[in-house]
C-alpha cells in the first residue's frame, strides 16, 4: 500500500516537474520558433553570419566549400594551419565532424594518419549532404578549440561543450557535455558522454550523469566534477542571453566552448535542444518554462 | 489578453470544431447506411445469389408442378424478394424437405420464383481417432436401407464395399476410401438416369450416379448417409442441377462432394434444396415444359444505400484484386498506430512509417517467416555497408551499391525458397526493396554511430512495434470494417489531429525522467 503510494506521488511528481517532448515541441518550440527561422541555427554558416553581425564570440572560419570543384582549391588554401575541423554547416548531431592535426607533416584524424584524398572525399560527403538528411550541404573548416586546461584535469581528451537553455532570452538551465572514453571524444550524451548539471548562478558542476546514474567523479579518470566551478561563467551567460536577445528563435539551446587562450565561444544554437538536461541537472524544466511563457502572456 | 493569445484560441477552437467533425460525421453516416440497409448483420461483403425459377409450358388438361424450395440451416440463409413469387403455388413440407406444388387446368404460362442466397462455406475435422460405428438404429432406417437406385444390397456393391473397408477400424479411414474410390471415376456428362450398380460397371458417372454409388456403400457397411440435391451458384442461366451426398459421423450429417472434390466440407455457393433422392421438377406427364434457372451473383453485407463509395463494388466493376484496396484502407490506420507509438507509448523505430509498410507486406508473407526473412536480409545487406564505408565510397554511390545488393539478396532469396519450399517464393518480392536499402542503410550507420546495442535496440523496438501494427491490421473484422465502410478513416484523420496538440508525457519518459526527481 505505501510502496503504491510511493508510485503514485513519484509518477504525480514527474507529472508536474518534467517537460516531456509533445509539450516542449507543442508548447514552446512551435509558437516561439518559426519554421521559416530555423535556418538561422540549423545552418552554421548563418548562425556565424549573424554572430558576427553582434560581435559574439564563435570559432574563427578558415573556409567555406560549397562546392565539389572547389575542394581541392580550399585544401590547398588551409594547408597552411596545423590543426582544424571540418563539419557540415547543417549537421546535427556531432556527426560528419572531422578534427584534424598536422603532426611531422602528415594529417591525423582521431590517432590516424589519414591521406589528402580521404580528407577531400569526407568534404565531398559532407556538401553531396549525407551528413544532413540528405539536403546539399556546405563545408565549414574552422579553428579548432584548444579546450580549457580545467577540462583538460578531469578529462584530457575530446571537447567538452556547455548547453544552455533559454526562454525569450531567460537562461533556466545549463549543462556541461563532458566526453568519455566511450564516447570517443564525442561530448553528445546518447553517444556515451556525461551529462554534468550546473548551478546557474555560480556556474558550479554538479554530479555527472552517465545515462543510467549519477555519479561524482569522471568514470575514466576518477577526478571529481562535482564542485568545481566553470571560468568565465558570467560572460558564458551573458554570451547566451546575447545570442538569444539576437536570433528570432526564443526557445533556444546555446551551445558553448571555452578556449583555454580566447575564453567562451558559440559553437551553435539549436531550435529543438533535447531534454536530457533535465535529467543531468535532477531538475524538471517545466515549471521555469511556463512561468516565462506565461509572464509574457500577462504583460 | 494579447491578441495572439486570442489567435490562439481561435485557432484551437477551429481546430477542434474541425476534429470533432471528422470523428463524428462519418460514424453518424455509418450508422445511417446501417440502419437504411436494413440493420447490421455482418460486415465483410461476401456474394449473394438471386435465383429465379423458370417454368415455361402448356397444358391441353389438368396439370401439377411441384419443386423443392431451400430452407434456412446452418450454411444457408434464404431471404423471400417478392411476395408475388409464390403465386398460385402452395407450399409444404414432407420430411426435413420443403416444397412448392403449383396446378392449374389447361393454359399456357410462365411461372417464375425468386429468392436470395446467402452462403458460406462448412468444413468438418472428422477426428482420426474415430472408430468406425455400424448403425442399427430403426430411426435411420431410410438412411441405412437399400433402394431402387441405391442397392446397396448389391452383391457388387457389396464386394467392392467389403474391399474398401479392409483392415480399416476408423470411420475417417472407411470414408476416405470410398470418397477416393468414387472421385477418381471418371466423369460423365451423361443426363441418362444412373444408378449405383450402373455407376459401378460403366466406371463413370454424373454426380448423381456417384452420389448413388458413394451412398450404397456406405449403407453397405452401415453407416448412414443420403444424397443431398441443389444446384451450385454462379453468374449464369441453366438447367442442371447437382447433387453431393451427407454421411452421419458422430451424429453429425457431413457433407462430400466426390464429383467436384469437396470433402467433408462444402464451398459457399452450394444451394441445397432437397434431402434424399429426388428429382428436382415432378410434373404431370402430358405437359410442353421447359425450365431454365437464372442466377444472379451480387456482393451481399456491402451496405450500399448512401454509400458515397462501396469499395466492394468497385473492385468488382473496375477488376481491382482486394489486395491493393486493402493496402490502401489499412496504411492510415497503421501510420495512426505508428503515432500513438511515438508520441503516446514513446518508442522509438527506425523510419516513422517503415513498421507499417512492413506489416503490410507481413499481411502476405505471415509474420514469423515474414520478419524471419525481412531480418535476414536486412542483416546482410547492412554488411555490405561497411567495406563500402572503410573505402569512403561516396553516399549516392553506397546507397546505391546497398540497392543492387538487395535485389541480388531478393533473387537469392526467391531461388532459395523456391528450391526448399520453406515459403512462396514471391515472398522477398513483397518488402518495398527502397525500405529495404534505406533501413539497411541505417541499421549500418547506427552500428557505426552507437555502437551494435543501441543498432539492434531500435530495431528491436521497430519490429515490436511492426508485430503489434500487424496484429491489429491482420484482423479480418479490422479488413472488412474499412473495406465496408472507408468513411471510418476521416475518423481517424480526426483522432490523430486531437492527438497531434496533445502535450502529455509519453509513457516511456516517465521511465526515462524517474532519476529526475529521485535526488
């Protein structure tokens, strides 16, 4: 009978906590995102454009390939750095994102040497768009983000990345995507990384989430995440408010790195940010979305 | 309030006026073709048969007609058309057997009476555990006793009978033996009157000769049985009649045909008219007649008054196989699954109307072989992805490369089942080969992106969800209900638009967000 009741308030409790994905997509992407703007975050070059535009700090772009006959050209042209990263400018996901190092005159790509022609066939996939729901798409070579050595003392490898959450320009939740082992570098949670909530006022982390518990320390090195606090939390906050007070998209999903010379960039903003935050941050979004949404309905 | 926020709640309000329209109308136009069609009976249209009687004849004197009209059991239902239809004619009953009699002084006429069949098929599991039974029951007498034209006292007939039934201890056994004796007679169109004996020396027979020959051995060994007579429906005008036989196994009257080789069983457009051996038209002698009977063959539980569509008869008219209406009319009903899935349940597969395609190519194949198969070749066809992937083969090139190896994966397959005969070899050819490359491809690239858990996860998922979309769609009542009534799918256009601004939470994120308010 207790154990009963117990179900009962934990499902009533999720019930009145948890935003599921019918009313974030119903109530909050579909009236605050017009389709018609989704553009703006869905294409990196156009988000860049824009970030520009306001003088938000993002990667700085090396070159932009929109075209097969072209790639051979720009290959030529980036040659000259040592390290960089191809990605599709409409690619979700982390997928088709190429990191490359040049190291005793040949490329690396995750550990491997990897030759011009394979290099020129990734970009030529990634404009034919197989990287984008089958769309064309535009290659984007950029500055490759040396992570902040804080990073670098829980986990050395990979990017991690910092998403948050905003509502017509108000921050209500943020979490750091921290990658694995696993994850093979890759910071995304359903790809094995960590979920690591914050505390949006101090930017302090909390516990990491794995997918399946919560724990305290990286499962790979075992250096602590909880309590440590992330530099340039306040510019990070500022950044995202910035960025959303400039897009026409009010429910956003910003997301951030940390240069560990240049300090927070965006690297993109994302109309449709997933709600595994929730789960990172043991926090449900729901009741922070609807105490926006409604505050403007009233004014 | 803003003006938005008005808009919004107009656009809601339109929203569910229209829904609610689209649920209700067609259930309320539904119920009126019900109700005008004279009331539910079954759904599913099956043929009805409207036969007509036709007597034309003169007559110098005094004359009497009499014929056999059907009574309702367990395979028929008889529906009276015209009142009129028995005019002049007076109806008895003699035995289990219904009769007409008309008569009449010297005149020339045409006498026609119509009624309407409605029929299904009846077959028997004669239990082979059975044991042969001898009855001596005085009750049965007639069924048990030779007659003129069945001398099942014979001593030919009693020979062959002993023959047949050697060393046989089950009635099934008994039965068969006879029923194969009987049905590989030949077979003649011989309109001269045959009895049993006759039948067993000329070694051919019509149907009455066999139904004589088949029933004078049964009796031979004591087992009841009885030529049954009527005529077998079809779109047509004609004059013969035909007659089959019932045997009495376990108290039960069981039917065989050993003519058109039905055994112990019977189709649906068999009309029966007469217990025993009768002829169908007894007459006055000195009488000019001829008769002819005219069938008709129409679709039956189509509810065709206010229907704005009948499917059922515009598969007839228009030659389209059920099959290909059937696809169509069940696709909105599985995509409507595929969304409560989704958006109410929460799981996940590959492709939001894959699952629906797949069951309905499952609806041919049957589902365990079916999904055996889909799997299969899914799996090898999802090798290929990786060599293709290791060389950086360009997408368009793949995917097509993948698209050849399906249709080498399909030929093989249909070469192996045709050689083992595990399947209908058609069956590969049911899966759209475009799902089968699309699904393979992304099988792969799961594999490569997540790991081969989280790959064989969601497919796991797909093909629960495929299994539960096909259990619904596979329902004759389901098939039938939209074939009858299409209109039913506006209904669902209206659920789903109710169902696309519920804002929930999915069942499954309440598993998936227990951990949030667990701290």
């Amino acid at each position: 009978m207790a154990k009963t009741m117990n179900w009962i308030q934990k499902i009533a409790n999720i019930r009145s906590k948890v935003m599921g994905m019918n009313e974030r997509n119903l109530s909050f992407i579909y009236p605050n995102n017009s389709r018609k703007n989704y553009k703006y975050a869905d294409d990196k070059c156009l988000t860049k454009s824009i970030l520009h535009q306001h003088q938000i700090a993002c990667p700085t772009t090396y070159a932009v390939i929109d075209s097969i006959g072209k790639i051979e050209q720009a290959w030529q042209s980036v040659s000259e750095w040592n390290e960089f990263v191809i990605k599709p400018a409409k690619g979700a996901g982390g997928k088709g994102i190429m990191i490359l190092k040049k190291k005793e005159g040949l490329w690396h790509s995750q550990g491997n040497v990897i030759s011009d022609h394979e290099v020129c066939t990734h970009i030529a996939n990634v404009i034919f768009g197989i990287y984008s729901f089958g769309d064309s798409d535009v290659a984007l070579i950029e500055e490759y983000v040396r992570p902040h050595r804080i990073f670098h003392q829980i986990f050395p490898e990979g990017v991690p990345d910092i998403r948050i959450i905003l509502l017509k320009g108000v921050p209500l939740m943020g979490m750091l995507r921290m990658p694995t082992r696993q994850s093979n570098g890759k910071a995304n949670l359903h790809q094995g990384g960590l979920g690591i909530g914050i505390d949006m006022t101090t930017g302090r982390l909390k516990d990491a989430y794995d997918g399946e518990k919560h724990i305290a320390f990286h499962p790979d090195t075992q250096n602590p995440v909880a309590g440590i606090t992330l530099p340039h939390w306040d510019e990070i906050i500022a950044m995202s408010v910035m960025a959303a007070q400039n897009f026409p998209l009010d429910y956003l999903g910003v997301d951030l790195v940390i240069d560990d010379r240049k300090g927070p960039m965006i690297m993109e903003l994302n109309v449709r940010p997933g709600l595994g935050i929730q789960l990172a941050n043991r926090e449900g979004l729901k009741e922070a979305l609807e105490r926006i949404e409604n505050q403007k309905t009233i004014k | 309030m803003t003006r938005q926020t008005d808009e919004i709640m107009n656009e809601n309000k339109s929203l569910r006026i229209v829904a609610l329209a689209l649920i209700a109308i067609p259930i309320i136009l539904i119920a009126i073709r019900i109700k005008e069609n004279g009331g539910y009976s079954q759904i599913g249209a099956n043929y009805k048969y409207i036969i007509n009687y036709e007597y034309y004849f003169q007559s110098e004197k005094d004359y009497s007609i009499r014929t056999f009209l059907p009574v309702n059991n367990q395979r028929q239902q008889i529906f009276l058309n015209n009142s009129h239809s028995e005019t002049f004619g007076s109806v008895f009953l003699d035995g289990p057997n219904k009769l007409i009699e008309w008569k009449g002084a010297a005149e020339k006429r045409k006498i026609s009476y119509q009624f309407e069949f409605n029929g299904k098929p009846i077959s028997y599991d004669i239990q082979e555990s059975l044991g042969y039974k001898a009855y001596f029951d005085e009750n049965l007498k007639e069924y048990l006793s030779a007659s003129d034209l069945i001398q099942s006292e014979d001593a030919r007939i009693a020979e062959l009978a002993t023959e047949l039934s050697r060393g046989k201890t089950t009635a099934l056994a008994i039965i068969q033996s006879f029923y194969d004796f009987v049905y590989q007679m030949p077979s003649s169109s011989s309109s001269e009157l045959t009895d049993a004996v006759m039948a067993l020396d000329r070694r051919e027979a019509s149907c009455n000769g066999k139904s004589r020959l088949f029933v004078a051995l049964c009796r031979n060994v004591k087992m009841p049985a009885r030529v049954v007579g009527g005529l077998i429906l079809e779109e047509t005008a004609k004059k013969t009649s035909h007659s089959w036989i019932e045997i009495l196994v376990n108290d039960t009257w069981v039917p065989f045909d050993a003519l058109n080789g039905h055994f112990a069983s019977l189709p649906a457009h068999y009309l029966e008219l007469y217990k025993g051996d009768h002829f169908l038209i007894k007459r006055s002698k000195d009488l000019t007649f001829d008769y002819l009977y005219v069938i008709k063959k129409e679709r039956a539980h189509d509810y065709p008054t206010f229907a704005m569509l009948n499917v059922w008869e515009l598969m007839d008219d228009a030659g389209i196989p059920q099959d290909m209406f059937k696809m169509i009319l069940l696709l909105p009903f599985g995509a409507f699954l595929v969304a409560i899935f989704k958006n109410v349940i929460g799981i996940k597969t590959y492709g939001v109307f894959l699952p629906v395609l797949i069951s309905l190519s499952l609806l041919e194949t049957g589902l365990v072989a079916g999904l055996t198969l889909f799997s299969i070749m899914i799996g090898i066809v999802a090798l290929v992805n990786f060599p293709l992937e290791k060389w950086g083969i360009q997408y368009n090139a793949k995917i097509t490369t993948m698209l050849i190896a399906v249709v080498l994966t399909a030929l093989v397959a249909i070469q192996f089942l045709h050689t083992t005969g595990w399947l209908s070899a058609s069956a590969p050819l049911f899966f759209p080969i475009i799902i089968l490359t699309i699904v393979s491809e992304r099988v792969a690239r799961k594999i490569e992106e997540e790991g081969t858990k989280s790959a064989l996860e969601l497919y796991g998922t797909t093909l629960l969800t495929t299994i539960l979309i096909y259990s619904v769609l596979s329902s004759t009542l389901i098939q039938n209900f939209v074939l009858t009534f299409p209109e039913i799918i506006l209904t669902v256009a209206g659920i789903n638009l109710l169902l696309g601004k519920w804002i929930g939470l999915r069942v499954m994120e309440y598993y998936r967000f227990l951990n949030v308010t667990n701290g």
